[in-house]
C-alpha cells in the first residue's frame, strides 16, 4: 500500500486523529505535547500545523475515498 493509502475505516481514524489536532492548535497546545498525546511523529504534528495555518480545518480532511 502506498501512503495514505489503508481501509475506509483506517482513512476514518486518521482524519479524527487530524481534526483533534486542530482543536489543539487553536488551544495553543505544543506540537511536542500534541505528538506525545497522540502517539504520532511531531513531524507529522508539524505539517498538520502547517496544513492548518495555510487553509483552515479543512486542509486536515480526507482528500477522498480509499481506491482499491
């Protein structure tokens, strides 16, 4: 599978895991404390903050359904 690629449900999971991550940002939370909380890389935090500051929300969305 390449990136980003998994099921619909695994597609689901991570874009609530990016959407909490906005309400954080908005918080003032750390990218460090963020990343430990949710058990991700800060690397990835840190282009979700990027994403987020760029386009809003809805830059943390699913970009479309799983292809098989």
């Amino acid at each position: 599978m390449g990136r980003g690629a998994g099921t619909p449900a695994e597609q689901e999971r991570r874009e609530r895991l990016r959407l909490q991550t906005a309400e954080r940002f908005e918080g003032g939370e750390s990218t460090r404390d963020i990343a430990r909380d949710l058990r991700v890389s800060e690397r990835s935090v840190g282009r979700w903050r990027a994403a987020w500051q760029r386009s809003g929300i809805q830059a943390l969305r699913s970009q479309g359904p799983v292809l098989a």
